[in-house]
C-alpha cells in the first residue's frame, strides 16, 4: 500500500468514515501474524501519531474558537466601560445643571413677577380702564409661563431619560428624548438654556444609541452635539473616535 | 437546553452551542475550582477551564461519554470529573513553585496515577503549538479539514486550489511533514 493510501484509510479510521472493510484492513494491519511485529508496530506508532495530530489539529480549532468567543465578551465589556465611563460622570453634573437651571428660572420668574408683573397688575389696579396695557401684562404673563413651561418639558424629558438610562432602558430613554427634541421649536444659540438642553438631549441620545449598537445614529447625533461647539463637544468629539470604523 | 442536548451539539461539533456552555459555565467554574485548590491567580484558572472544556469536548467525540453514561449534570462532570483532575496536573506540572509541600503531599497519590496523561497532553500541546506556527498552506487547510469538517470541493475552493485532489495532496504533504517532525 502507498503511503499517501494508508495515510487516507488511517484518517478515515479515526475519523469515523471507515467502511467495515477498511475497519479489517485496519485490524489486520495492527494483529494479522502473519505480518512481522516489526511491521505491525510501525503501523501502530504511525497511527497513533497520526491520531495526535489530529487532536492537535482540534485542539487549535477549539481554541481559536474559545479565543474569538473571548475577545468578543471582551469588546462588549468594553462597549459597557466605555459608555459606563462616559455617562457616569456626566449624570451627576447634569443633574445639578438641570436643578440648577430650573431654580435660576424660578429665580428669573419670581423676579419677574416681583419687578416687572406685580407693579403693572398694580397699576391695573389703578388704571382699570387702559385696555392696552392689560393685553401687554396678559402677554408678559402668557410668555413667562410659556418659557416655564417648555423649560420644564425639557428638564423633565431629560430627567426621566436619565432615570431610564441608569435602569439600562436605553430604549425608552431614547423614545423619551426623541419624542422632547420633536417637541423643541428651533433654536438658536441666543437662546443659551434651550440650547443647552437641546445639546444635552442629543449628546443623550447618542449614548444611548451607542448602548442599542445603533452606531450610525451616533455618529450623526455626536456629529450634531460637535457641530453645537458648546459643553459636550470634547466627549463627543472623544465618543466618535471611539467608534471610528467600527459596525 | 438540557445536558442531552448539549452533548449532542458538542458531539456534531456544533461551535454557537459550545461557545454559549462555555461563557454560561465559565464563572462558577472558575470559582469552584478557584476555592477547592485555594487558587487566585485567574490566569491559570482560566488556562485550566479552556483546557477542560478541551477534555469534554474530547471525550464527547471519542464517545467515551454519552447521555447515557453521564450519572450527574454535565456542568458537575465538567467541573468535579475534568476540571479538578486538570487542575492536578497543573499542580503537577508547577509543582516546583508549591510553597504549601504537605498541601503537594496529600496530592502526590493522585497525582501518580495522571503522569500518563500529562505526557499525552504535552505531546499534543507541541504538535498543536507547531502547527500554529506552521502557516499557509498546512495551518489553515488542516484546520478545515479535520475540525471545520469540510468537503476538499469547499476547502479547495476556500483556498484557491484549482481542484479537490490538489488539495488532498497537500493535506497528505503536510500530514508528512509532522509525522517527521514528531516520528
């Protein structure tokens, strides 16, 4: 028999594919007395160093498996550290900025309702009669709550995402902020609070698009928050690095 | 999925079945034998996970365990029958660096009766070590054939052989190869 041939019946032995004829051939190769045990147990070595390199052969497959098994836990534990460490510290001083901003407005309000509405209503009083200046004070007020007010829907869409993110439910979170964006009229940066939030919103999503995998969107979103200049430009700008080339 | 049919995935080489036993299982490997043998290090617990999750795979496809002969939970067999005994022969192997000498006292019995089997497992592990630094063409053919398990039309194909039978020959070169290697 050719070498090449009893290598082919040696591997289809061990491999399990071996007719019942080549399973004899096979026994007779290792037993037959009629062989010389010289020749036997060179068959026998052959076969069993060939049945190693097999085993190593699987052993590297299985391997190289379990390795790409781990460099994917890996990226993915990163995935998390990253955004992990990216939204963790902002969390908090956003936090405060949120608090902080509401309370200014309150603030501004209340100075407002002091200084400015409160001598006019007075003056109300006084002049009952001036139908134009009980439109301009119905104006005034109309257009402080209305400030108020879309301040608040901003502040509350950027809390409750908050309190979705740090539950890990970036979806809805994102649904959240979405849904505040839509309701934001344009703004422009004169408006420093509006612009600010809208920046916070977006810079927002686009951590929790990160945390979908939806990358592309995050590319777009950080884009926008680098294009605003203002507060999370270099977390953004950082953030996009991060997920150059990556799918 | 249930202990019968993961030896079934491992039997037909199934490889999303047996990466997902291997990362569910992982953990609590690790710290069983971690606390059993008084090991921190988590390399070397690592190492003896990957090289038992080896074994079982081993043993599956030789057929030495089937659903039938397995008496307790796959997870049990891997950890208590496989693990601890490969954890032994790590031991073994690093047993000049045991500060503890009656912890290596107590072992030494069992750890006569696996000499055969480190000297096995080394073997393989240098053959296995060669042929990753083998390169193209043998390190790749030979890992289709013998653990992708494909036909040598695909192989051929895969690796730009202009027909089966050419890449036959190469497989038969490169088997040659290692057995003068290893003879």
């Amino acid at each position: 028999m050719k070498t090449i041939e009893r290598t082919e019946l040696i591997d289809r032995y061990l491999l399990g594919e071996a007719t019942a004829e080549e399973k004899m051939q096979v026994e007779r190769l290792l037993s037959d007395p009629e062989l010389s045990l010289e020749d036997r147990d060179k068959f026998r070595k052959e076969m069993e160093l060939q049945q190693e390199i097999i085993l190593a052969i699987q052993k590297q497959g299985l391997k190289e498996m379990l390795q790409r098994e781990e460099a994917r836990i890996r990226a993915e534990k990163s995935d998390d550290e990253v955004t992990a460490t990216l939204v963790a510290p902002r969390i908090t001083p956003l936090y405060r900025r949120i608090i902080r901003a509401t309370s200014s407005t309150a603030i501004a309000a209340c100075f407002a309702y002091l200084v400015v509405i409160t001598p006019q209503v007075s003056r109300l009083a006084h002049v009952s009669n001036d139908a134009q200046l009980y439109a301009s004070v119905n104006t005034e007020m109309t257009d402080a709550y209305s400030q108020l007010k879309g301040c608040d829907d901003a502040s509350n869409a950027i809390l409750e995402a908050n309190a979705l993110m740090q539950s890990g439910d970036y979806k809805q979170a994102d649904r959240v902020l979405t849904q505040a964006l839509k309701q934001m009229q344009i703004v422009t940066p004169d408006n420093a609070q509006a612009w600010s939030e809208k920046e916070d919103m977006l810079y927002l999503r686009a951590l929790c698009t990160i945390k979908q995998h939806r990358l592309y969107r995050s590319r777009h979103l950080l884009n926008e928050v680098v294009n605003m200049n203002s507060t999370h430009k270099d977390e953004a700008q950082q953030l996009l690095n991060q997920i150059k080339g990556r799918k | 999925m249930t202990d019968k049919e993961y030896i079934q995935a491992f039997r037909r080489n199934e490889q999303s079945v047996i990466t997902a036993f291997y990362t569910q299982n992982k953990e609590r490997f690790i710290t069983h034998i971690g606390r059993k043998f008084h090991i921190l290090d988590r390399d070397t617990l690592f190492d003896v996970y990957q090289d038992s999750i080896w074994r079982l795979w081993r043993i599956i496809q030789q057929g030495k365990l089937t659903e039938e002969k397995l008496t307790s939970s796959l997870v049990a067999y891997l950890q208590e029958g496989i693990g601890e005994n490969v954890m032994l022969e790590t031991l073994r192997k690093q047993k000049e660096s045991l500060a503890n000498d009656e912890q290596l006292r107590l072992l030494e019995d069992e750890l006569d009766d696996i000499d055969d089997v480190i000297a096995q497992e080394e073997r393989i592990e240098t053959i296995r070590q060669t042929i990753s630094n083998m390169g193209k063409p043998c390190s790749p053919l030979l890992k289709l054939f013998y653990w992708e398990k494909l036909s040598w039309e695909v192989i051929a194909n895969q690796l730009g052989y202009s027909n089966a039978d050419t890449a036959k020959t190469q497989k038969y070169k490169c088997i040659q190869k290692l057995k003068a290697l290893f003879r």
